[in-house]
C-alpha cells in the first residue's frame, strides 16, 4: 500500500491480500483503469471472504464426492450384469455338457438376441451339435433294437424247426421242407451278419484295394446275375449308356448296384421294367436306376436309406433282404466321394440317382486320401 492506493506495481505482481485494511482474511481482485497517456484515474477492487469461498468449494467437493459414488455404483451394477449376461451361456454350456454326458441329448442352449455375435453363433453352433448327437443316438438305439429283431426273427424259426425234427412231430416226407426252412434262415442271418459288417467297415472308413473300373460292364454283370429274380417277378432289365470308368472298389460298386436294382425288382409290379443307365454329367459318373413300382410316399423318402428302415413294416419278412440295402448304397456312394439322391412319388415308380467322381488312378494317395475324408465327414453329418 502506498499513500492509501495499491501500487500498480503490485497488481501487475497478483498480489489480492490487502493487510491492515480488513480485520478478516480476505480474497481480492484488482484492476487498474488508465486513462490516454497510460495514467492510472482508479483501481477495481473485488473482496470476498475467504469463508465463503471455502464454503463453495466445500460444497463442490462434496457434490464431487457424491456424483463419483453414484457413477461408480451404476458403473459396478451395468458391468455386474454385462457380465452376468456374457457368463450366463457359458453356464448353460457346462450344464447341457453334463446333460449330454449323462445321455440327456433334450437340452437346448437358449440363443441370444445378439445372433451375430460369438455367443450367439456359439449357442446356435452348440444346438446344431445337439441336434446332431440326438439324431446318431435315436439312429444307434434304433439299430439296436432292429438288429436284435432282425436276428430274433430267423433263429426262433430255425429254433422253432430244430425242436419239432428233435421230437420227432415232423413226417419223413416234411423233413426235406423243414431241412430247406432252416437252410433259408440260416443263409438270411449270414446275409444280415455280412451286411452288417460291411457297413461297420464303411462307418470305419477301412482302407480296401481300389482298380479301375467299368459301371457299365458292372451294371450289364449286376442284369445278368439278377435275371433270374426278374423272370420270376415277370420285370425286364435294360441297361444303357456309355463305357465310364472310375477309380473305385470293385466289390463295394458291384453290391452298390445289385441292392438298387434288387430292390427295383422286389418292389415293382408284374410286367415292370427297371432301366439301368450309366454315363457321364460334368466330369462325374451317373448311375440311374428308375423302375416303374408302387413308388415311395414323400414322408418315407428321405429315411429309405437309414438302416433297417421299411416302407412297409407288416410285409418286411414276406418282401426279403435285411433292410441294409440302400444304406450300404448310400454308404459306398460316400466312401467313393459321391452322393445319392432319390426322386418317387406313389404310383409313379422310383428313380436312384448315383453320382460318383470319374477319376482315373491318382499319381498319389492324395486324391484317395481326400475322397475318404469327404466321405467321413459326410457320413458323421
């Protein structure tokens, strides 16, 4: 203080505290007001209470205080239930993994809104998992039971036979018939066992020596061995097309054809016609076998090649073959690299369609090596 004034020098230095002028320490804030020529006419002063501003700047830390604890707790509850809600699937998983472990194939993992998200490709990738495992299971429970009956059936009846030979209830003149009955028998459970087996090597994806060869001269080959069962059904075979050649199991194509068109005969009417084509579509050859039977109802259709599956279950005996016929065709069309495909409707006959990859002998196993993975995968789906 100078003569009572604040020296400008003094201002210029922020000095605000104005000793010996207030009893109380105060905040102040001066400011100089010149005239033309730089000469200072007055000075602004602005003074406050130091208690005042502590008591604002109290007040704003305490809102401070409190607006942080509000935003931390909304922080923890939204985090709390975010997480609840990303843990949530993963708990189902476990549980529905237990449950499949335990045989329970019914749980379903709740998929979320997010659908295009991980978790919700993940839930829909899990159920699709499900779905799958449920379908083997009911497929393997079903094979089960149908086994079971396939064999039961025949052993009772040479059982049945045996025991009234054994007592003596059978005439001399019936011996020979009842000798054929369990010859028959005998002869369906070594056809039922064979077929078995040669699925479970399918199923395994057994190695088996590959040649070249010929589906038309096979096909022709499958007519000539199966005419016999024609004449008796009254049903004429025609085999057409072209020589195609491919790189395959003899033994597996050869048995592919004769269950298709076995089964051609077996179903069709007096005086039918099966028709045998072989050729070649976009560098793979086709195998059609059509016939012009009773024809497959369309719910039947897509399960025709499960096996032990029957159309008709009442006539399942009377009509012959062990209900495996269409599911080694299916399964030897896979071990190839092909496809099957069928189209029906009743009264109208049947069409089989094979299509195989018309490949001459790879330089390397490569090739083969890439056919049968093909062909797991498929056959696992």
């Amino acid at each position: 203080i100078v003569d009572g004034i604040l020296s400008e020098k003094a201002l210029y230095q922020g000095r605000s505290n104005v000793n010996g002028t207030y009893s109380a320490k105060k905040f102040a804030v001066a400011v100089p007001v010149k005239g033309d020529e730089s000469q200072l006419l007055g000075i602004v002063l602005a003074v406050m209470d130091e208690s005042e501003i502590m008591q604002v700047w109290r007040s704003f830390i305490g809102l401070f205080l409190m607006t942080s604890a509000i935003i931390l707790l909304i922080a923890f509850l939204a985090s709390s239930v975010t997480s609840m809600r990303q843990i949530q699937p993963i708990t189902e998983m476990v549980k529905a993994t237990r449950a499949y472990a335990d045989g329970n194939f019914d749980v379903r993992m709740q998929e979320t809104e997010d659908a295009g998200g991980e978790i919700g490709e993940l839930a829909a990738a899990f159920n699709a998992m499900a779905d799958s495992l449920q379908e083997t299971e009911r497929q393997r429970l079903d094979f089960i039971a149908n086994v079971s009956h396939e064999l039961k059936t025949p052993l009772q009846g040479i059982i049945g036979s045996a025991e009234l030979i054994e007592n003596g209830l059978v005439q001399p003149a019936d011996l020979p018939r009842f000798a054929g009955h369990i010859r028959a028998e005998g002869q369906r459970l070594v056809t039922l066992i064979g077929d078995i087996i040669r699925l479970s090597q399918l199923d395994e994806n057994v190695d088996m020596p590959r040649e070249r060869v010929d589906l038309l001269a096979l096909a022709q080959e499958t007519a000539r061995d199966l005419s016999e069962a024609a004449e008796k059904k009254r049903v004429t075979i025609n085999v057409a097309g072209t020589e195609t050649t491919i790189w395959g199991v003899r033994r597996l194509l050869y048995e592919m054809l004769y269950n298709l068109c076995e089964n051609a005969i077996r179903y069709n009417r007096a005086d039918g016609h099966v028709n045998v084509r072989v050729g070649t579509e976009e560098r793979r050859a086709v195998i059609t076998v059509e016939d012009d039977g009773a024809g497959i109802a369309p719910e039947h259709q897509q399960r025709v090649f499960e096996r032990f599956y029957r159309v008709d279950k009442s006539h399942s005996k009377a009509s012959g073959g062990t209900g495996l016929g269409l599911s080694i065709v299916k399964h030897a069309a896979q071990y190839h690299g092909g496809a099957v495909s069928l189209h029906s409707a009743p009264g109208e006959g049947t069409s089989v369609r094979v299509e195989l990859p018309a490949t001459e002998k790879p330089e390397n196993n490569a090739e083969a090596e890439s056919a049968r993975a093909g062909s797991a995968c498929s056959q696992t789906q």
